[in-house]
C-alpha cells in the first residue's frame, strides 16, 4: 500500500506491502502505555512525529519526536512532505511521510498515532488504513488520568475536546476502551491480527 502518487524506491517484488494502523484517542486516555505494550508483541514500525513544540525533559530528538521550527514545519507542509498534519493547543504536528511508504513498500506494518483530525486526514489519503480509536471507561475517569499526571492547567480544555473527539469514534473501523491495561492489549492484538472484524467486536462490555 502506498500514500501519495510517487512509487516508492524502495518497493521490492519479493516484499508485499505492509499495513497502515492509526490509532487516535483523547489526551490522557493512554495511548502511549498502550502502544508500548503493543510493540513487544507486533513488529511494527512506529511512526514519529514532527512537531513545533519545544522538547519536554527527558525526550530525545528523532526518538520522541523530531523537533522542528514552524517555519520548517511550514515549508514540509508546503512540500506535501506530511502524511497528515494538526494543530494542537498551541504546536502543530505531522506525520512524514517518506518513512511511513518506505516501511510500507518494504512489508512492514506501520502504526501512526495521531489525533482524531489526523486520523481523517490519513483515511482520505489511504482508504484501506485500519483505525483503531482509545476510548477512556467514562470522562470522569479521563479527568482523573488528566489529574493524576499534573494536566491541571488547562484540564477543561482537554475535556472540552476529549467529548468532541468521542463524538466522531464512530468514524473510525475499531473502538478499543481502555479500563483494564491487560485487557486492552488483548483486543488491540486482536484488532491487528483480525483487521476485518466489526467495530463492536473490540469494545469493552
């Protein structure tokens, strides 16, 4: 599977192509635990983003995240250069998309983690990319995970947007609830493993 027009260089007959996995949810519902826990039992490929904001401590340039100006996020928008781009809060963030077709045309599944306007984006741009959305148990338990990892600040902020995002979980082919971790790693790996299986099939009782 490819994402834009330009064949990669990298495609190799012996090789079938990878699969694309977006996995979007709110701010605090635990994507990254998740994810994580997915990637020592699946051998993707993780994606890693580009964004305009300043490194956090700890995180490392081109591991976390790859940390660029917003004159040089412009100019990659510019150039097409973005699987998919979003502002969020006050930093932009996108997806390159170079990496993304070179581990795709060497048949290695990819997983992007992205939010739910991003999520749309790469769904017009590649149909048959499998999305899979994280949803928290309710949005009190989501204020608390915000709580609970100093998100104090602008806390209502997040909310405000977590419902909106919630909204459109429906839109996407999967919906994983994240309550108990064990639980949700379990039908995480099933999505992957049964990519054709319902929505309903990989939500929480």
């Amino acid at each position: 599977m490819t994402v834009s027009d330009k064949p990669s260089s990298t495609n190799s007959p012996e090789a079938s192509p990878g699969r694309l996995f977006v996995v979007a949810g709110p701010s605090g519902v635990g994507k990254d635990t998740l994810i994580q826990e997915l990637m020592g039992r699946w051998p993707f490929y993780l994606s890693i983003s580009a964004t305009t904001r300043p490194p956090r401590s700890g995180e490392v340039d081109g591991r976390d995240y790859i940390f660029i100006s917003d004159d040089q996020f412009t100019e990659w928008a510019a150039e097409n250069r973005f699987l998919e781009w979003s502002q969020h809060f006050e930093s932009r963030y996108g997806t390159p998309l170079a990496a993304v077709e070179e581990q795709l045309a060497a048949g290695v599944d990819v997983l992007i983690e992205i939010d739910v306007d991003g999520a749309r984006q790469v769904r017009e741009r590649a149909p048959d990319a499998i999305s899979i959305f994280i949803a928290p148990p309710s949005l009190d338990e989501l204020e608390e995970r915000l709580s609970r990892r100093g998100d104090t600040s602008d806390i209502e902020a997040r909310l405000q947007r977590a419902r909106r995002e919630m909204d459109l979980a429906d839109e996407f082919d999967h919906r994983v609830v994240n309550d108990v971790l064990h639980d949700a790693v379990a039908r995480l790996l099933s999505v992957v493993a049964h990519p054709e299986g319902s929505q309903d099939d990989h939500t929480a009782d």
